[in-house]
C-alpha cells in the first residue's frame, strides 16, 4: 500500500472529505511529476492513476460510492456544473498548493463512460518559462538546422510527434529564440487551447470554441494585426491549414504542430487535407518530428553483455519504471529545391521519404541507436517508442 493510498484511508469520514482527497491527489502528481492524472471508473471501483515518465502508476484506488463526490469536487474546483454527468466537460483548475502561492493551472477534461464518468488533468511542464532551443537536447545538426529556419523569418515550420512528446515546450523555445534575435522588431502572436504558459514577450490567444472564437476565426483576425511571427498550436482541420498555409506565403513565420508521425509525413498530411501541391511547396520551409524516451537510471543501469545492450536492475530511485528522467529524439527535414518538385510532381509520400534520407543528417532511429549504445535508453525502451513508427511507414508505403 503506497503513502498516499494510506493517508486517504485515514481521513475521516466528513463533509469535506473530497476536498481533502482532491487537494491530496493534486500535491502527489506535483511531488511525483506526473504530466497527467487519470482518474477512471472500475467495476470494482474508482482508479486513479498518474502517468509519470510517459508510464501510468497506480497512484491510489478508491471505493465506487466516493465517485460522484470527488468528480463533483473536481468540477466546482474547475467551475463546471457538477449537475453534468452525461456529456463532456473541460475547464482548467487555478490550484494553489498553499494560500498566497503561485496557481497551478491543471486542465480537467470529463469524460461520460458506461461505468461513471472519467477524468483527466493534465498539469503543465514546467510553469518557470520556457526552455532554450539549446537546452531542449537537439543534436548539433537539427539544432543548426531549426535556427537557420528561424532566422529566415518566413515560411511554415511544423512539428509533430506523439501526444506528450514535448511539441510546446519546443514551439516556445523558438518564440524565445526569435524574440532573442530582434525584440525591438518582433511581434510575436499565438493562438493556443489553452495557453499552456504565460509568455511575457508574445500576444497569446486563448482559443473558446464554445463562444464561437475557433482557431479559425481567431487565425483570420489575428492576420490583421500585422504580426511577425504567428504560433498555432495545432493544425486541426482543412479550413485551419488553408489560410495558415496562406499566411506563410504572405511574409510570415508559422509556427505550429501537425499529427503526421514523422517529419517527412507532414507533406503527405497537408496533401491530404486538401492543400494544393504548389502551396505546400511553396509555404512549407521544413518540419521537425520529435519523440521523448526514458533514460535509463545512472545508479542501477548495467550492460547485459549477453543481449549485447543497457538495462536497469531497478532501485528505489527509479521510484515507479526503473527510468529516471526522459530525453528527446528529434529529427529536421527541411525543404530543399529537389523536395519541391517532388511535391509538385504529386509523387508519392515514399519519393518524399527517400529523397529526405539522402540529405537527412539524423533521424529518430539514428539518435535513438546512438543513446542505446551509450546507454542512456535501453533496447526496449527504443523498440517502445520506435516499433510503433516503423509499423506506420509500412502502411504509408
């Protein structure tokens, strides 16, 4: 039974015992540095667990009769109707670990089940700022590479990854980097959902679809504002990737993610929106796909000479996955003249693929190999995070 199971237990049984359950979950995520919380309707009763390093952990199990009480806490903390049960819900908590400290902003997303309603939070990465491209752990090459794409102030750069693989943190280090370069000429603008983190040298834009101010309608308004550099957080829809495509013709720089797996797949995912060839050719400066893995904890890692690669014995540090931390893989392509006519010709996404490899210096596989062989990550930890992706390059092919 893990301490927080066991200071649950022991509170007595009041009016205010959700409130004391939530607060308690809340300082456990921070402590343990859990990027989410899922709390989640069983048979057998209320789970809740935190995913911590990119693994869910249990975090605690409560009994079926509490679930209406904390989810309804949860919901006056985050100023939803608690009355709501059958349809979804998001807001976000202003948490204050102590009276008088600095708010935690934790998004809530409520979600109807067959069992009860399930519940999200999800907690920023890191309420400081945000980091420096440096910092992010690029490999020299990418890292040359995405400074080059920003000092040339137009065009479209795109990042993709997996959910949680760090895409904000790294579209905020560029913000940082260019409001670096020439703050007395920069107008920098974002449109997000919701603001993750407070920047003190961009305008930001908190996306409210409910009242009708949509990414769309948000991107069209915020074009007359005559910025420098704009920031979409994601490209969700055809309508969203048509007029930012469009923006990034026009003497922008846009900045934004797009669900396509790796860097050479962004193309693919604009043609299939519907964004014609030539305009993807001509906006599209370069893409970026990144991942985030699980270092492998210096105090217990051991070289198995057998399997011929590095692994954990596990110890008490590692707390909960034998890992301690996690690093990025990152891989660039940028858009070069051959690429172009690829795009125009309308040729395959593998034509894309191949001609990407030749002029390629890293990718994800090759900078996962290189920290697997240093060991820094284990082999499973990169056939993990990797298998999946090779699995979709064959559907792509």
């Amino acid at each position: 039974m893990g301490p927080l199971q066991q200071m649950i237990e022991a509170l007595p049984n009041r009016d205010d015992w959700a409130v004391a359950v939530a607060d308690a979950i809340l300082r456990h995520a921070v402590a343990v540095g859990a990027s989410d919380v899922h709390v989640q309707p069983r048979s057998t009763g209320l789970a809740v667990r935190g995913r911590v390093d990119g693994r869910l952990c249990p975090f605690v199990d409560l009994p079926s009769e509490r679930q209406d009480h904390l989810l309804a806490r949860f919901k006056v903390m985050a100023r939803l109707p608690a009355y709501v049960q059958n349809k979804p819900q998001d807001g976000r908590v202003d948490w204050r670990p102590e009276p008088g400290a600095v708010p935690v902003m934790v998004r809530v997303s409520f979600l109807p089940t067959i069992l009860g309603e399930s519940l999200v939070l999800r907690f920023p990465h890191d309420s400081k700022g945000p980091e420096t491209l440096e910092a992010l752990g690029m490999p020299p090459a990418v890292l040359e590479g995405v400074q080059a794409l920003l000092q040339a102030m137009e065009g479209a750069v795109l990042l993709t990854g997996s959910s949680g693989s760090g895409k904000t943190t790294t579209l905020y280090a560029m913000l940082r980097r260019l409001n670096d370069l020439r703050p007395d000429r920069m107008n920098l603008v974002t449109i997000e959902d919701p603001v993750e983190r407070v920047l003190g040298f961009a305008s930001q834009v908190q996306v409210n679809e409910a009242q009708g101010l949509t990414f769309e309608e948000t991107l069209r308004a915020t074009l007359r504002h005559d910025p420098n550099v704009l920031l979409i957080g994601e490209i969700r829809d055809p309508a969203t990737a048509r007029i930012a495509i469009q923006a990034a013709m026009t003497g922008h720089l846009l900045l934004s993610t797009l669900h396509a797996g790796r860097a050479s797949w962004v193309i693919s995912r604009l043609l299939s929106m519907g964004i014609e060839p030539y305009l993807v050719g001509s906006a599209l400066s370069g893409a970026v796909a990144q991942r985030l893995v699980r270092r492998l904890c210096p105090d217990c890692r051991e070289y198995d000479s057998v399997g011929g690669t590095w692994r954990s014995r596990g110890c008490e540090a590692c707390r909960f996955t034998g890992h301690r931390g996690r690093v990025g893989l990152f891989e660039l392509l940028t858009i070069t003249e051959p690429i172009r006519e690829i795009i125009l010709a309308s040729r395959t996404t593998q034509a894309v693929v191949n001609e990407a490899r030749t002029r390629q210096p890293v990718t994800l596989e090759s900078e996962g190999q290189r920290l697997m062989l240093e060991g820094t990550i284990s082999r499973l930890e990169y056939e993990e995070v990797l298998s999946p992706l090779e699995t979709l390059e064959g559907l792509e092919r």
